[in-house]
C-alpha cells in the first residue's frame, strides 16, 4: 500500500514539474512575442525540447523522483530546488549561445517574468506537497514498521526511520524497555521467536531485527514464521561491538562488502563528471588567463632574480604515486632548505613572490597538471614527500586523503586551515577537513569550493604568505 501511495505522489509531482517547466518557456516566448524580440528558426523550434531534456537532466543528475527508497522530505526538497536552478542555468546558456542578439539588458522583463512563474510554482508546489503528504497518513491504510532488538545500531536506525516515515508508520523499537541479556544462541532464538508472535497482533507489517552476527543461526525459520504471519523480516547485523566508526556496506554479486567509510568517486560516473569538470576549467584558465598571465609573470619574475620561471617539485598524488607539481617560482633560488615550510616573514620569498603568495596566484600552473591528469581542480592539496612520510608516522589516516587526486583548493583551505601547520594537531584539523571531502563530494560542492576560494582570496586570507 505504502509504495502504491508513494508512486502516486512521485508521479503527480514529476507531471506537475514537468508541465511548469514547458508553461514556464511557453509563458516566456509569449512575452517575447510581445516585446517583438526577433527569433531564429532553428531556436524557435528547439526551445521547447530544450526545456525537456535540460529538465530531464537535471532530475536525473539529483535523482529528485526516487520511489524505491524510503522518503525524505527535506532531501527532497533540496534536490527539487537544486534541480530546478541547474535546469535553469542550462537553458539560459543554451538562449545565449544560440539567440544571444535577443539578450538586451532592457528587454531582461521577459526573462524575469517566466522566472518569476517558475519560482512562484516550486514554492507553492512544494507547499502543497507538504500539506498533501502530512495527510497522507490520515487517508489510507497505516504500513506499520518496527525494530526488534536495542543496541547503538538499532537507536540509530529508529532514527533514520523516524525522519523517512512519511509514507509508514514507525512504530519505535518494540523491546526498547526491556532488561534481557542474551547469553547463548537458543536464549535470542526462543526471545525472537516471541517477538515475532508479539509483533503480528500488534499488526506489524515490516520488522527490523537488530542482532549481533554471532546470535544470528538460521534465518529460514524466523522468515517462514514471519511468512506465516504475512510479516516482512529484514535481519540487521549489529556491528557496534567490533567499531565505534560508522561502516558502508554495498554488495558485489551475492556477497556483501564491509567498506569503512562511502567514497561517492568510487563510482565511474561521478569519477567521468569531475573529470570533466576539471578539463574544462582548466583549459579555460589556461586559453583566458594563463595566456597573458605567464609572460607577465615571467618577466616580473626574471627581473627580481635568476632562475627559472617556474618552480617544480615532487610531491605525493593519488595512490601515493608522486608527481612535478609547478608553480611560479616564489622563492630565490638556492637559498636554504626546499623541505621547509615558508613561514611568515620567509627570507627566501622574492618581493614579487610575496604578491604571488599572498594572492596565490604562484598556483595559477597548476591547471597545466590539472589538464594533464595529475591534480585535480578541487582536492586535498598536495605534500611534499618528506612531509607525507613525517605526517604517515604520527596521522594514523593520513594516507586517506591520497585516494583522490589532489588539487588546487579543497575544502580545507576554504575552511581556514591552509598555511603553515606548526604542530601535529594543525595537521590532523586539515587531513579530517580532506577526508570529510572525499565522503561528500558532489560536483555542486566542488563548484562552491571554488566560489568560497575567490571570496577568500579576494578577503585576503592571513594564512596565505
């Protein structure tokens, strides 16, 4: 009943965007009309399918209408919103590419109308579906869902539950208060046993049983009992004993994978997205900016001291393979130790290369090694490989962050934690900022890494020198 009632609304949702989204393009061809803005023919035809598949994509890119997996009304709505202004940004630049003559900033009324109906929709849409799916448990027949069994790994569970039962009915977990310890394999399967008696007078649909592995001996005969009673049975091995830390589990074929933590670049796909994010941004910086910007700051660099224009050094990349990382050189040449940090105040630092440091423009080459392969535009930045070795022996995840490629800016320099780091504990702060990356990345939060980057560096970040 439960999946029944949430394709009905999926669907009804999915319609409804969809016919906003073409009304919202009709609207805006309309207004045009009147603003007598002049339309090709190759532009007139396409706007419309346009608006279809820059939706479709960007629905699918934020897997907005999932009916498969228990709902989440907040997710929900931030992928609708998220959704929304990725379509919005496609369709935008598919207008300027194709019809940009029609882009006056006089005539910007016609744009802002067809956005504000867009907006106007998503807001009261959603408000609607509020209303619509609070109600929902009122109207239709309650699934009843419940836990068995009260450990760390159940308590989180229940809430996990709790914040996805718009569509059941959790009823908590039902031997929370009680005091039994069980000893021995028989004394869980008798207890068991009884719970599931239990759970089908309390009209239990669906149950959760959370156990340790050791007590678990043959499922058959919990499932044919809860067969019998026309009861869903899903076994929950509670891992809390053998690791504080939160574990992800996937399968490969039938067997099932034990991972110690979710890394979203494992999938090719997400892997195929970042790549491209990085090929086209960097040939970007180097076509616009790097173009004028490298013979500028070879001349300055040259004439402040000898040496080359660029400074390359061994650091440690993805897989703990190393590679030359360039930048432009900073520093004078030959003056002390290349394996220590620059330090506030640094002697060895140029006068333009303390400009260059300060407005990290000195890493403005490193798109060549992000073109190449080697670095990636957002990642966790690269150490030496002295350092990587003296870090490994006191960290004991350091090595983590090198399952990704490294890059440029990363979630630890937008969060303040670049720079010299003078103790151990400094280090750590910026390896679990790395690691927290590498469990969250999305190409959403790549590209506000590197907003947050051009903010801070036009604040002026203090550790920068």
């Amino acid at each position: 009943m439960r999946n029944r009632h949430k394709f009905t609304f999926i669907i009804c949702c999915a319609i409804g965007d969809l016919i906003a989204m073409v009304l919202g393009t009709m609207i805006f061809l309309n207004f045009a009309i009147e603003e007598q803005m002049a339309w090709n023919a190759l532009f007139l035809n396409k706007i419309i399918p346009i608006t279809i598949l820059t939706w479709l994509f960007s629905i699918s890119y934020f897997r907005l209408y999932q009916v498969g997996v228990l709902f989440n009304l907040d997710v929900f709505f931030a992928n609708s919103w998220r959704a929304f202004f990725t379509q919005q940004i496609l369709w935008y630049s598919y207008i300027y590419i194709f019809n940009n003559d029609n882009l006056s900033f006089g005539r910007g009324k016609v744009f802002l109308i067809q956005l504000s109906f867009l907006l106007t929709y998503f807001f009261l849409s959603r408000v609607l579906f509020t209303l619509v799916i609070l109600k929902i448990k009122r109207w239709f027949r309650r699934f009843n869902v419940a836990i068995w069994g009260f450990n760390k790994t159940s308590i989180e569970l229940a809430s996990y539950l709790e914040n996805h039962s718009y569509f059941i009915q959790f009823v908590g977990i039902i031997n929370e208060n009680s005091s039994e310890i069980y000893t021995t394999r028989e004394e869980f399967s008798h207890a068991l046993i009884n719970a599931i008696h239990k759970a089908s007078e309390d009209n239990i649909n669906e149950l959760y049983i959370v156990a340790q592995p050791d007590f678990i001996t043959d499922l058959n005969i919990f499932f044919e009992l809860g067969d019998k009673y026309c009861m869903r049975l899903k076994f929950i091995p509670d891992l809390s004993l053998i690791s504080k830390k939160h574990f992800n589990i996937s399968n490969l074929e039938q067997f099932h994978v034990i991972k110690p933590r979710f890394e979203p670049l494992q999938n090719a796909y997400n892997r195929l997205v970042k790549r491209v994010f990085d090929l086209t941004f960097s040939l970007m910086v180097i076509v616009f900016i790097l173009s004028w910007l490298y013979p500028l700051m070879a001349i300055l660099i040259k004439r402040q001291s000898p040496g080359p224009v660029l400074y390359k050094q061994m650091r440690t990349g993805k897989k703990n393979e190393p590679f030359w990382c360039y930048k432009f050189r900073s520093m004078y040449v030959n003056v002390g130790d290349e394996t220590e940090q620059a330090k506030r105040g640094d002697s060895r630092v140029t006068p333009i290369g303390k400009f260059l440091r300060r407005t990290s423009l000195d890493e403005m080459p490193q798109f060549f090694n992000v073109f190449m392969g080697k670095m990636s535009v957002v990642g966790p930045r690269p150490h030496m490989l002295k350092h990587t070795t003296d870090y490994n022996g006191h960290i004991n995840n350091f090595m983590v962050r090198h399952f990704v490629k490294p890059g440029i800016t990363g979630l630890a320099q937008v969060s303040g934690l670049r720079g010299e780091t003078k103790k151990v504990s400094d280090m750590k702060r910026r390896v679990m900022a790395d690691i927290k990356y590498l469990q969250e990345w999305s190409l959403i939060m790549d590209i506000k890494i590197c907003l947050l980057t051009v903010i801070v560096t036009l604040k002026g970040d203090e550790n920068a020198f």
